[in-house]
C-alpha cells in the first residue's frame, strides 16, 4: 500500500474522514493535530503581510551603484 494524506476531523467521539476511503482491518495510520489558528494569529499574518508588500513593490528600482558588496557568483543575464 502507498503513503497517502487524508483530511479528517473529531467529531467527539471519533476520528472521521472527509472524504470515503477504502482502508483494510489494522492498517497502521499516524495521525497528525492541525490546531485551529487564532484570529490574533491570523492579524498578524495580514498585517506582516501589507508590511512587506508596503517594503518590497514590483516598481522598486536599485541602481547597480547601490550594491555595497558584489556577489562574484552572480552572473548578469
């Protein structure tokens, strides 16, 4: 049998798939605790990310004589 991923969730008593699955007596499963993100979690994922998309813009232009440090590996396309 393959190494597959499958969505479940609790309902309380018991560990429910989401979708069927065909699964034989004893197959060996790791389960795996996803926990519920916080909506504090979740502000400041969407704050951080404006942060960084206010920091870093597609227009963003940096003449080469800003580079303080070459990296000699680089190679101009």
């Amino acid at each position: 049998m393959k190494i597959i991923s499958l969505s479940a969730y609790f309902d309380g008593q018991s560990i429910q798939l989401d979708e069927p699955y065909q699964l034989e007596p004893n197959t060996k499963l790791i389960v795996t605790i996803v926990p519920e993100q916080s909506s504090e979690r979740d502000a400041w994922l969407s704050w951080s990310r404006y942060q960084l998309n206010s920091a870093y813009n597609e227009d963003d232009e940096y003449p080469l004589d800003s580079i303080k440090l070459a990296n000699s590996d680089y190679e101009r396309s």
